[in-house]
C-alpha cells in the first residue's frame, strides 16, 4: 500500500511540476541564472626546474585565467607580473610535495590567490589549468 502511494505522490509531483524531470522544460528552467560575461585569458606556459643543483626535474605549467569580461584588458596588459608571481612560486615550491595527490589542488588554490593580488579584487574568477607536468 505504501509503494503505491509514493508512486502515485511521484506521479502527481512530476505531472504537475513540483518535482522537475529531466530532460523536460518544465517550470524549473524559468529560474536559470544567465552565465555571466567572462573572458579567457591565456598565461604564457612556465616550465621551471625542481630540485637544487644537478637535479633533471622540471614542471611544464600552462594555463588561462578566467576574467570578468571588463577587465580583461587591464589583466592582459598584467600578464609579465602574474608570470613573474608563477615563477617565483613554481620555483619555491619542494619537488617532492609536487608528488602528492593532492599537490595541483594546492598549486592551484595558492596561485590563484597570488595572482588575484597581483590584478585586484573582482578581477580574475578562477585560474583554469590546462597543463601540469613534472618529468
């Protein structure tokens, strides 16, 4: 008796848009958020070398930064700093942790947060990495 009421709630929820379904323009996609306006702005790749002295490791780095759309311009025209603050991160940055699960996550998180003060607040959403290699 119970399976037959949940299915009949089931039925009457989604027949009459309470419940979205799937795949259905229904009532639910009247309240999408349009996307906001960005802008891609690609970082010139880094690659920097790990270790001290005759270590043969490097970290190929490639990425984009996602901008509000206004400033793209103004965070262009930054590009040489936000290389610089790439580099001088990359470069501090001990070889070994860089084989941990977990190390791009990371990497991540603490370049974005450099690179957002280097361009100012409002500025760049996410940095979007398209390449992390260590050989």
């Amino acid at each position: 008796m119970l399976a037959v009421l949940t299915g009949a709630f089931g039925f009457y929820a989604a027949y009459t848009g309470v419940l979205p379904v799937p795949g259905q323009n229904g009532s639910h996609a009247k309240g999408a958020k349009t996307l906001p306006v960005i802008a891609f702005v690609p970082v010139d790749p880094v690659v920097v070398s790990l270790g001290h002295g005759g270590s043969d490791r490097h970290l190929r780095f490639r990425a984009q930064l996602e901008v509000n759309q206004p400033y793209e311009a103004e965070v262009a025209a930054l590009l040489p700093r936000i290389v610089d603050v790439l580099n001088g991160y990359l470069r501090a940055v001990d070889a070994a942790s860089l084989d941990e699960p977990t190390a791009l996550i990371r990497t991540r998180a603490q370049l974005l947060r450099r690179i957002q003060m280097v361009t100012g607040e409002g500025r760049v959403r996410d940095l979007l990495v398209a390449e992390f290699v260590v050989n």
